[in-house]
C-alpha cells in the first residue's frame, strides 16, 4: 500500500493525530516525523552510521517512539533498555551491543549515569538535546532502514541482544509483514483503529505493536505506568479498538469490583491480544465471559516465528497455544531431533520463513538454539492431532523429582484457578533422595490469610486435579512475587538462593 507509512502519512495528513502521551498531550504525525527526522540527524551529526547501535532508556511516550522511527529511518540498531535494570545491568548491555550513543531520562539517572561513566559511551539526558544537535529542515541522508535489537530477559546466565541483518530497504516503504503480521489480528491499515499501549515499550512485541500501529495511521495511545480502571477509562475515552496484554494485567482486572469493570463502556474493543507469558485457565475464561470473543492470544519469541488462537477455538481446546502462523511452522522434537508423537512433550522449534537470527557475541548460544531452519527458545511443549500446540513449561523450568518431569507451569495453572491466589510460581528445590523437591510460592489475593491453614486448604484442593507426585512438598507465601511489567516472572530470584553451590540437572 502507498498510503502508509509515518512520513507519508505525515505529508499528507500533517494534523492527524499520532500519538496521546501518558499525561494527554497530543503529538501529532507532523510533529512525530519531524522530531524523528532531527534526532535521525543528530545521531548522524554525532557520527554513527549504519549498522552502529543506540541504546534508549526512555519512558514510554512519543520521544521513545520518535527516536526509534529516527533508528528505523537511519540504519541503526535500537536497544531499548529495562527501567528496572541497575546500573551494573546496563552497564554489561551497553558494552555488549557497542551501543555508540545512550539516550536516557533523567528518571533513570541514577543508573544511566554510572554505566556511561563505566563505558564512555555518550549519554543524552534529553531526547532535546539529540535533536538539536539535528536542527534544521531535511530528512537524515542517507536513509535505510534500521532494526530493533531487544536483548532477552536472560532468566538463565546474561541477557543477549538478538539481532538480525539489516535490510538496506526504504524507511519509507511498510515492510510486507507488517501487513501480514496484523492480519492475524483483522487489523487493516486506517480502519478507525485506535491502539493502547499498556505496557512498557522496551518488549519488542510492545514496541512492534506501536510502531506498526503508526504506520498504519493508527492513533497509539500511551500510558506511563499501567493501572487497570485507568485503563477501562482509557478504552472508553478514545474509542480504543486494540491493545497488546499480559495475564498479569488480566488478573488485576478481574480484581476490580463488579461496579467499576461493569462502569465502563468498552464496546469500540474489537481485539484484545494476549502472549508473552502462560495465562491461567481460569483466567483467560473469566476474562473471555466479561469482554467476549474480542480476546485472541498467540505464542511468539523475539527471535521469530508463532501460533494464534482465537476465543472460539480456545474454547474448544482450553491450554492451548493455537496453530503455527501462516508462513511459520512448529514442530515439537525429542532429545534425538525427530518429531515427537501426539501428545508427547519435546521441545518446540519454530521456523518463520527464510528469517534467521544471532544471538550479538554468543555463537554457541546461537548454534545451540539451531536445527537446521528451525530455533528453540527452550519451551517445551506438545502438538495434538490437529496440530495446536500445548506449552508445557520452559526446559530450563522442568523439575525433575525421582527421575521424573513435572511441570511447574501444570501446576502454576490449577493454583491460580484458587480464590485465595493472586499469583503463584513453582519450583524445584534440592532433596538429597529424589533430586529436587516440588515448592509453590503463592500471593495471597485480597482477604485470604497466608499460613498453614491455606496450605492445607490449597493442597486438599490440588490433590482433586493432579497426581500426588505433582503436588508441592512445601507452600510459602510472599506479598508480591518478583514479575516485570510485562508479566514476566524472575523465577530464578526465587529458586537461585536453594541451589547456591549446588548444580541443577537441568
């Protein structure tokens, strides 16, 4: 289509609205190009050129987006950065993607500050001051495409940046699987669509989301810390069509009272996409009889490649995952590299056409991660004989008790169907006779009273729906379990301190 694109929407529809920042303010398409095109300059000013990388500690908010359309515009590899990492954090990622310029706000000084000072790597305290090294009129020469380079929460050992060949394509030009990738979702170019963003743009499928909902003509919606009735007023305000969630905030919705879910007009929604982490059953089903057939979840990684399913599908096969995406294939592999048999768990490779990856400055990560055209991200799963896929958990997750596989996330699923838990994470903990021992870590939701009284009432309810052997040895509970705003969950926070000087099998 010619009709899409930031700068071509930009020429010709200057005043429409692009962006609505967190605290209203409204940035209009003109606005977001121009400011995208001076800050492109800027960073040519300051000598990079393509192929070099920038690191972004921003925010959400049109100056995060408008210096990742100036990467896009540019040939740059963009690295957005995780408010919540600590300066030793940043300090590691701005040294291993070679980042050649560092944009930060001054929220995240404190940690933005040591890491350039560790790494001497230029740090800009304001998207202003880049752009004004690119002040004047004119778009960026040369202009090529750039890519984003999101580094992976690293759950075990350091994070990497997973990065792809740059194509040398047009800026201008709407890459075809833009087109492509929303139309798994019915989401067309124009349309009357309005996108929320929800969550925080340093996760590539936020950030992939915003940025292809822009060039779309799609007006993005953006909010700076999520609260979910804020969220509900937002919807209704601007008539949003579409928005990208996690199970987390799924959770926290339902915790609302009646009265305020029930208050708000939320008719315009004709897309709710959900992944990013395992949605409880009893969630998603709660969730799927308050907003209807608008929910549709899919299975990805920022390495490429997934599946979708949509409300009325999941309905009839509850867990799972959906089907590979047209163009993609899934294939669920034993230890010997052949197609496990229906039903079976192995670990699940993905393959989205001729796409290839590298994990920047780890070849044996990257070798490992291959099979041929297919990669792993280490998920282990099983097809049915439709070919839906069923996650089961991540290999490195998998607790081996007795000589046995358990699950964690099984289990994680019927905890979480319980009235007294808000959250919970399970692990494995050493045990000198079987290995490793099964331990729940659950977050009392509001009212329910942590102690043994609970653990006796959690497990009576456990052993109804899995074998003794899954049921957890132990119960403890916590006032908040360690999750990203993205949902993700830092297992590893909780599990590290039982095995310290110990090695797992895994």
């Amino acid at each position: 289509m010619t009709d899409i694109g930031l700068w071509t929407i930009a020429g010709r529809s200057p005043q429409r609205t692009a962006v609505v920042d967190p605290d209203g303010r409204v940035v209009t398409y003109g606005e977001l190009a121009a400011e995208a095109d001076r800050i492109g300059r800027g960073l040519q000013q300051l000598g990079l050129v393509p192929g070099d990388t920038v690191a972004m500690l921003l925010p959400n908010g049109a100056d995060l987006l408008a210096v990742e359309f100036a990467t896009l515009q540019t040939g740059l590899y963009s690295v957005p950065l995780n408010w919540h990492l600590t300066a030793a954090e940043i300090t590691y990622i701005l040294r291993d993607s070679g980042a050649k310029a560092f944009i930060a706000h001054e929220r995240f000084a404190a940690a933005a500050v040591p890491a350039a000072e560790a790494t001497g790597v230029p740090v800009f305290f304001a998207v202003g001051e880049i752009a004004a090294i690119g002040a004047g009129q004119g778009r960026p020469e040369p202009r090529t495409a750039g890519a984003l380079m999101v580094y992976t929460s690293g759950t075990s050992g350091r994070p990497k940046g997973v990065r792809r060949p740059l194509t040398g394509a047009d800026p201008d030009v709407v890459p075809p699987v833009s087109l492509w990738f929303f139309g798994l979702f019915g989401l067309a170019p124009w349309d009357g669509h309005v996108h929320l963003c929800c969550s925080p743009l340093y996760h590539t499928a936020v950030m992939n989301f915003a940025v292809i909902s822009l060039q779309f003509g799609h007006p993005v919606v953006v909010m700076d810390g999520w609260d979910p009735r804020e969220m509900l007023r937002l919807i209704e305000r601007h008539r949003v069509t579409h928005s990208h969630m996690v199970p987390t905030q799924f959770r926290r919705l339902l915790a609302l009272p009646a009265p305020v879910r029930d208050g708000y007009d939320l008719s315009s929604m004709r897309v709710m996409i959900h992944g990013a982490a395992p949605c409880p059953q009893e969630v998603k089903r709660r969730m799927l009889d308050w907003w209807g057939p608008v929910v549709v979840e899919y299975y990805a990684a920022s390495e490429g490649g997934g599946t979708l399913i949509t409300a009325a599908d999941w309905l009839k096969r509850p867990g799972s995952v959906g089907q590979a995406w047209p163009g993609s294939r899934v294939r669920v592999l034993d230890a010997d590299g052949a197609d496990s048999p229906v039903g079976r768990p192995g670990t699940v490779y993905l393959q989205m056409g001729d796409a290839t990856f590298e994990y920047l400055g780890d070849a044996d990560k990257t070798r490992e991660s291959w099979r041929g055209r297919m990669f792993t991200v280490g998920d282990i799963g099983y097809l049915d004989d439709a070919g839906y896929l069923y996650l089961c958990d991540r290999k490195s997750d998998v607790i081996i008790t007795g000589g046995v596989n358990v699950y964690p996330a099984e289990i994680e699923n019927e905890l979480a169907g319980h009235p007294a838990v808000a959250d919970v994470a399970v692990f494995g903990v050493p045990h000198d006779e079987w290995g490793e021992q099964i331990k729940a870590v659950v977050q009392p939701a509001p009212g329910a009273r942590a102690g043994p009284e609970l653990t006796v009432e959690l497990l009576a309810f456990l052993t109804e729906r899995l074998a003794k052997f899954k049921l957890p040895r132990s119960i403890d509970y916590t006032e908040e379990l360690p999750r990203d705003p993205n949902g993700k969950l830092y297992k590893r926070l909780l599990r590290d301190p039982y095995w310290a000087g110990r090695e797992r099998a895994i």
